[in-house]
C-alpha cells in the first residue's frame, strides 16, 4: 500500500472563489477542523495577496501544529519572502511557489519567452531554499504545457531544491486516460521529487483525474472540502479519499485522513460560507444516502451493502436517511414510526399507512413532522395537553429580549414572562417554565415558503426530554409565533409519547 497525501487547499483555491471567502477567524475554525480531519497539508493562503491572507496564513501557523501549513507564493522574491514571513511560525511551514509553463499563459498572460520561464522558476526555488528545504513548485496550467518544456522546468527545479513538483489541470482540460499517460511519462522523466496532482473540475472530471493520476504513480493530491474553488471547483477531497477507501483493491493506495471527519467538516464549510452542497453531491449531499425507492428501502432494511457501497458511519453521518415519499412500502413506513418512538398494533399501522400513502400522493416527501401530524391527527388531536394562545414580545439592540406568552394547559389558562438572547429564546423560556419542561432544542429550522418580506416562515423545532425526541412544525408571517407554535405542538407529542409508555 502506498500513502498518497491529502493537501488541502479550500482555504486558498476554494476560498479564492465567488461566494466562498471567509474571514480569518472563520478560516482558523476550519484549519482546526481539518487538522481533527488530518490532513497532511492546509493551504491557508496567498499572503501577498492580502492583509487578511497573509493574517490567516499566520494565525493558522501559530495555531495549527500537527499538519504541514502552506502559503502560495508566485515566482518572485517579494511574494516568497511575505510568504515566509506568514508561515514561520509553523512547526511544519512549506513554501508553495508557482508559474505558468504552458505557451498560452507565458505568451499572453506573462509576456515571457519560455526560457526567462525557467530562469524565473529556478531563482524563486533558490531563494525560498534559503528559508525552508519545504518547497512545492507548481507548473501552472500544465496539462496544456509542452511536455518537455515540462520536464526541463521540474529537472531545474528539483536541482534547486523543490521537493515537491506538482502538476496542475488548471483549466479542468485533460481527462483520465491522457493524465495518467502525463504523470507516467513525468515518472519516468524526473526523480527525487514527490509528484503532486491539482486537477479542476470544468468538465466534471477533476476528482477522476486525480485518482487517475495516483494510479500512475502521483503521491500527494491538492483537493478542497465539497469541491470548492475557482469556477467549476477544485476536485473535492471527500470524493477522493472515500473512492481510495472504497476501492482499496483496485488503488493500492491509503490516506491518513479520519473519514468519520468528513460530514462535519463539509457541514462546518457550508455554515461558514452560508453554502449549502447539492443534495446528490457524492458523499456529503444530503441524499448521498437517502432512499426512496420502495425496493431500495426494503433491501437496505433487510442487507445495508444491497444498495450502499459505504457506510453513512464511515463519514461521519449517524445513519442512513430513508425518505419516505410515494415509493415506501410498508416495511420502511413501520421502522420509521418504531424509529419515532411509537408502537402500534398491525390493524392501528394499516390505517396510518393507508393515510400515509394518500398524503404521500400529494406531497413529495413526507418528513417526521408529517408523520407525526398523522399521528396525532388520527389519535391524539381530541386530547392534547396544550395549546398555544398568544405571545408578546420586545427586542432590540439595546434592551434584553422579553416575551409575554399566554398557553392552556389542560384546558386551564397561563400567562408567563421570559427572558433570552432573543424573542425566540424569550417565549421558549416563557413556555418552558410553564409547562415546567426541562427540554432540550435538538434543532431549529427556518425557512421561508413563500416570497419577499412578508413571507410565510415555516419554522421545525426538534426537542429531546429523557432520551425521547419529537418534532413540531408551523406557518406564520411572524417567525416568532411560528416557532412558539411549533414549540407547543413537539411538546404535545413529547406528552403524546409519554402516555404511550
Ligand atoms: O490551478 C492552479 O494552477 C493553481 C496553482 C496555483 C497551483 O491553483
Ligand atoms: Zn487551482
């Protein structure tokens, strides 16, 4: 088995690209992140490019000690030395430099004959040789370079003390077969130096050229977290390190990486940037492992490998998610009541089930909120322990948020005052004391199902008490109602299913 490298560069490429850049703490909280996901190298930068680069780069440095912590540089001294002064700090500092060798960008976007190129390229070697023996020298737009040109600037280079060559699809250009065939002739042409492989995702094919290339013999591979980066992205590190995991056999290859990372580091991302991954993303989207087809659902219940070629454990992902729509059959519609915490008799489950199928005809996918209405609806609803009245409430930048909320509780009226870190936190806390429930906020969800400001908010709580869950939703043009509503209605279920027991 060889160890193939995990670079990741979300916090340079990624972070470079439209809607994904983040401030410097946001970028230590996830350089933390991803050294829990141990990786072998964080990308945290281009220094010279900015103030707030080059603070990243250094707060990263001094914070980060188990990974190697890189900074891109291009192939001039003021850029390397502002480089260096950012990394070193770092027990593991590397210095990242680069320049394109293909005849388009040295043409028209440098302006330079192919042999001040190489000239540039050595120079900038040597002289960041002078502050660390941690060089990587990348050859910009590589896959559309003169393959010996290639050669002759990788032989200098690694002469001059890179130890690292990496070999980027910066235009997402190439495809599998003609990588693999590049890395294998770059093999057999350079030694002493780790190849490396950047491939972009224009085509759809950066992660499969990756893998490709480590085929051939690549050892370290530059990716970033959901595949972020410019324009179409970089190839996406989950993709990757689960493919190698997945198919061991057939790769020969292992990564260092905590796979059980990966899900909380693509989730940690997508708060940071306030981008949310595709849903059928491999990997990290959300119906990576969702299942709606009845036959799936019932294979997956009866043999998990039946229809997953992974285990939602092995990223880091609690379970699997069957989604119940039009398609489930009985089997998956009753683990999914048991899951919730109910018990019915068969002839009770035939109704539900009956009842299930009709909505399922007219909603797409039926969540535990829906189910649980279902439930309610067929044999609580008469019954239920509270009912939600009024709230009033008052916030601002300058007063504590305070709520008034009027509930029946058996029929019999309260009216209590709370306090919290906003109105929503003020009427929970105004409920809670009256219904003297001690629950805990699992989740909170809103969002919004019509258009413009005065928008219909859809608010889903999910409370916990004593090992039990339940889940409560509501409508209101006031996101404060809404939530106070759907508050009430979980804890009628969480009351609801402590009288089943
Ligand atoms: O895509 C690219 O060529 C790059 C280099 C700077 C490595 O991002
Ligand atoms: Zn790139």
């Amino acid at each position: 088995m060889h160890k193939v490298s995990i670079f990741d560069t979300t916090l340079r490429d990624g972070e470079q690209a439209p809607g994904f850049s983040m401030g410097v703490d946001e970028k230590i909280k996830m350089a933390i992140q991803l050294e829990k996901l141990n990786v072998d190298v964080i990308e945290a930068g281009f220094p010279i490019s900015s103030e707030g680069d080059f603070n990243a780069v250094a707060e990263i440095s001094r914070k980060v000690k188990g990974p190697e912590i890189a900074g891109l540089a291009r192939a001039s001294e003021k850029d390397i030395a502002r480089a260096w002064e950012a990394l070193k700090n770092s027990p593991h500092p590397r210095i990242h430099t680069f320049i394109a060798t293909s005849p388009i960008h040295m043409k028209y976007k440098l302006k330079m004959e192919p042999d001040e190129v190489y000239e540039r390229a050595i120079k900038a070697v040597k002289f960041a040789r002078k502050f660390t023996d941690n060089i990587e020298f990348s050859a910009e737009d590589a896959t559309r370079s003169e393959p010996e040109f290639l050669i002759r600037i990788l032989n200098g280079v690694i002469k001059a003390g890179a130890r690292i060559v990496n070999i980027p699809d910066t235009v997402g250009y190439t495809t599998p077969e003609e990588f693999s065939k590049l890395i294998l002739f770059i093999k057999s042409r350079i030694k002493d130096a780790v190849i490396s492989v950047h491939c972009h995702n224009d085509l759809g094919l950066a992660s499969a050229n990756s893998l490709a290339a480590i085929k051939s013999g690549a050892r370290q591979v530059e990716c970033t977290i959901n595949g972020i980066g410019e324009r179409a992205g970089n190839a996406a590190l989950e993709e990757i390190v689960m493919a190698l995991k997945t198919r061991k056999r057939s790769f020969q290859c292992t990564t260092e990486i905590d796979t059980t990372q990966l899900y909380p580091t693509s989730r940690l991302l997508s708060s940071i940037t306030g981008v949310e991954v595709q849903p059928n993303k491999a990997i990290v989207g959300k119906n990576a492992f969702a299942h709606e087809a009845g036959i799936h659902q019932d294979g997956i219940l009866k043999k998990q490998s039946t229809y997953e070629i992974m285990k939602p454990a092995d990223i880091g992902l609690p379970s699997n998610s069957l989604v119940l729509g039009k398609h489930s059959g009985r089997h998956a519609f009753r683990t999914r009541i048991n899951a919730l915490g109910y018990e019915f008799t068969r002839p009770q489950l035939n109704t539900l089930f009956a009842k299930f199928k009709r909505l399922a005809d007219k909603k797409k996918e039926i969540y535990d909120a829906d189910l649980e209405e279902l439930i309610t609806e067929e044999f609580y609803r008469v019954n239920q322990m509270y009912h939600f009245e009024s709230a009033n409430f008052a916030g601002g930048s300058d007063m504590i948020p305070v709520a008034t909320v009027q509930i029946k509780i058996n029929k019999k009226s309260y009216k209590e005052v709370g306090y919290g870190d906003g109105a929503v936190d003020a009427v929970y806390n105004a409920i809670k004391k009256m219904t003297k429930k001690n629950c805990r906020l699992v989740h909170f969800h809103i969002s919004s199902i019509t258009k413009g400001s005065d928008a219909q908010g859809k608010v889903t709580v999910q409370i916990e008490e004593d090992g039990k869950e339940a889940t409560g939703q509501s409508t209101h043009t006031d996101i404060v109602i809404a939530s106070a509503r759907a508050f009430v209605q979980a804890l009628n279920r969480l009351d609801m299913k402590n009288r089943l027991r």
